[in-house]
C-alpha cells in the first residue's frame, strides 16, 4: 500500500486521460468530411431513383446525426442518461451508417467506372479504420449491454465492408490501393503502442502538475490527502494489508534564521536536500515522504503492527529519539552548527483512521512536534501507539 494508489486512482487524471482520448474531434471531422462527400456525389445520383433514394436516406441521417451532436454539445439533455462514452459510440455508428449509405449504391454501380471511383473505393478501409479505432482501444468494461452490441456491430460490419472491399479491389488489380490499406487496416497494432506511451507521458506529466511539489519534486500536501482518502477507504473493510497508520510530523529547526542568514535561495536549496534525505528515509523504513508545506514534511503510510515495531527498533529513528541526528548541512544560526529536524511521530488504528481525516491524523502527530520543540529541538517525539484492534 504505498503512494501509487493515488496516482493510478486519481479520478483528476482519470477524467483528463478520458478527455484527452475522446472520440469527440474526430467524430466531428469525420461527419464533416461526409458532407462534403455527400455534396460531391449528389450530381452523380440525382437521376438515379434507387441511388438517389439511398443519398437523400444518407444526408437525413447525417444532419440527425450532426444535429444530435449540436444538441448533446450546447444543451446536454440527453447527459442524464448517457456519458461522453455512449454519446460518441452513438456518432461513430451515425457516421459509419451513413459512410454505406452514401457510397455503397455509387460503388455497386459503377464499379467500372473510371479512377475516380476506384479511389472512392480505395478510400473506404483506410476512413472507416480511422474512425474506429478509438473504439477498439476501449477496455471491454466500457460498453455493456446495448452499448457492447453497438460496439461489436460496428466493428464487425467495417471489417466485412472493408475486407469486401479489399477483394474487390485485388480483382481489379489495384494493388496500390490494396497496399495502402493494408497499410491503414495493420495500423491499429502500432497506434495502440503508440498511443498507451503517449498516455503514459500524459499521465505523468499531469500527475506533476497536480501531485508534485514543484521545488523539491517529491509528492505535495494534496497527493498526502488523497492517499490518506485511500488508506480511509480500506480501513472501513477487515484490514488484510496494514494494522494502522502511521504519520511523522517534520519540521526543520530554526528554518527561518537559516533563512535570514544565507538567503532564499541557499534556502530553497536547503529544503531541496532535506528532502532528498526524508524520501530516502521514508523509502527504507517502508513509507511515503510528502511536503506538507513551507518547511513541514509528512512521512507516512499504512503498516502492520509489527513493521511499526520495526520502524520505532531502526537505528536512525533511534537516534533521532534520542537527539543524536544531525544532516551533513552547515546552520550557523543553530545550536549545534548544523541542520537538524524535530518530528512527532503516531500511529493509529483502523477504526481512528476511519473516524478521523488526514488533518486531524497530521494533527495528532503535530502535537508531538511541539513537545519536540519544546524539549529543546532535534529530536523525534513518539506517541503512546494505539492498541491494534
């Protein structure tokens, strides 16, 4: 149980990611390129009454199609009872209904009409493949019921139309066409690999954006609380992983004369190596380290009773307790002549985890930070451990 909870859970990241892959632009495109098809070929089917009749059935549905879009975009009245999920399956199913409609008939009747219309025909796989792919990246828990049976049509009815397609065009011996589709058709394999590392690098970057302190790059207030929320979460159910939670409290001692002696910026650098040492710290005993805010850290994490016993037996922790540890940093300003750290340390059982929120756990630890303090500094206070229930 540790701080990566956070970051795969997130719904923040979950949604942008969600936004970020929508099928919305392209959906939106795709419907505007079959206007433009639909205004195209309207010339070649107007004496042509069962042609004609197709086109007219194709540009109906296409302006429902475009006007339901309009409709869900400005008014969201039909977001009650669908998600953008639904809304753009709906679409691709519109637009692919009307990519056959507008088509098929001019490509059954003049299939030997010229180049024109083998580029027509050449140009079906590769748009279709295009405009489903989106689809086919979906995890299958996405669409169920109604929704799955659309998803299978679809991608079940383009791949027979195309394949279709594909033979008739090796009889007409255009193999340059043929290539090229199958070029489009081979595509989704390299689309989905290069599409889950682009979503890799967006993750990360919007999980800096959020989670991260911006200075010492380690997880900020906002990703402890988070975390906690999790921790809380678990704590409601039977505990099979972690028998409480425990929290340091970190404060540096004399933070602002160090400050006021060596400037900002050798400030600055100073919380970018206290930190540097607490997340080592936090990563052997077991936990997270986070920057609680301006010179306060929080080392934390949900632990059995018997890696807390551990914890407390550790010859840093111990040292600490007894105020024998001191970082390798020059404080002219300090006592000893060099930087030290006061904490207050708790750990807390489920049902205290439940009851209480990450401020008030920080709290119980930060009342043993003051009697840190008030003892004289550089030391590490640990409160009576509740018994594990």
């Amino acid at each position: 149980m540790d701080v990566e909870m956070v970051k795969k859970k997130s719904v923040k990241i979950n949604e942008f990611i969600q936004q970020a892959a929508s099928m919305h632009v392209l959906n939106t495109v795709y419907s505007l390129g079959l206007v433009v098809i639909a205004l195209f070929t309207h010339t070649l089917v107007k004496n042509d009454f069962p042609t004609s009749f197709y086109h007219t059935l194709a540009v109906s549905t296409l302006g429902a199609s475009l006007c339901f879009k309009l409709v869900i975009q400005y008014t969201g009245v039909a977001q009650k009872w669908l998600n953008e999920n639904h809304i753009e399956l709906i679409m691709t199913a519109l637009n692919v209904l009307v990519t056959f409609l507008l088509l098929s008939p001019i490509l059954n009747r003049t299939e030997q009409s010229g180049e024109l219309f083998l580029f027509l025909q050449s140009f079906i796989p590769t748009s279709l493949f295009v405009l489903i792919s989106p689809i086919s990246w979906r995890k299958n828990r996405e669409y169920y019921g109604f929704f799955g049976f659309v998803q299978w049509v679809i991608i079940l009815s383009v791949s027979i139309w195309s394949w279709s397609i594909i033979l008739s065009l090796l009889e007409q011996r255009a193999f340059f066409s043929i290539a090229s589709n199958m070029v489009v058709l081979l595509s989704p394999i390299f689309l989905s690999v290069i599409r889950r590392k682009q979503m890799e690098r967006l993750e990360a970057t919007i999980y800096e954006e959020i989670y991260q302190d911006p200075l010492t790059k380690i997880p900020n207030r906002k990703c402890f609380y988070e975390y906690y929320d999790e921790v809380r979460a678990l704590s409601r159910k039977p505990a099979k992983y972690f028998d409480g939670f425990v929290v340091f409290f970190v404060d540096i001692d004399h933070f602002k004369l160090y400050n006021d002696y060596y400037g900002h910026e050798e400030g600055d650098l100073c919380l970018v190596q206290v930190a540097s040492y607490l997340e080592k710290l936090a990563g052997r005993l077991g936990l997270s380290c986070f920057r609680y805010g301006g010179e306060e850290f929080v080392l934390c994490g949900a632990i059995t009773k018997k890696a807390w016993e551990n914890i407390l037996g550790s010859q840093e922790i111990s040292e600490w307790s007894k105020s024998n540890l001191t970082l390798p940093v020059e404080h002219a300003q300090a006592p000893s002549g060099k930087l030290t750290l006061s904490a207050g340390a708790a750990f807390v059982v489920p049902s205290v985890i439940y009851e209480s929120n990450a401020g008030e756990v920080t709290k119980l630890a930060d009342h043993y930070l003051y009697k840190s303090k008030r003892a004289g500094r550089a030391r590490l206070t640990v409160a009576e451990s509740f018994n594990v229930t």
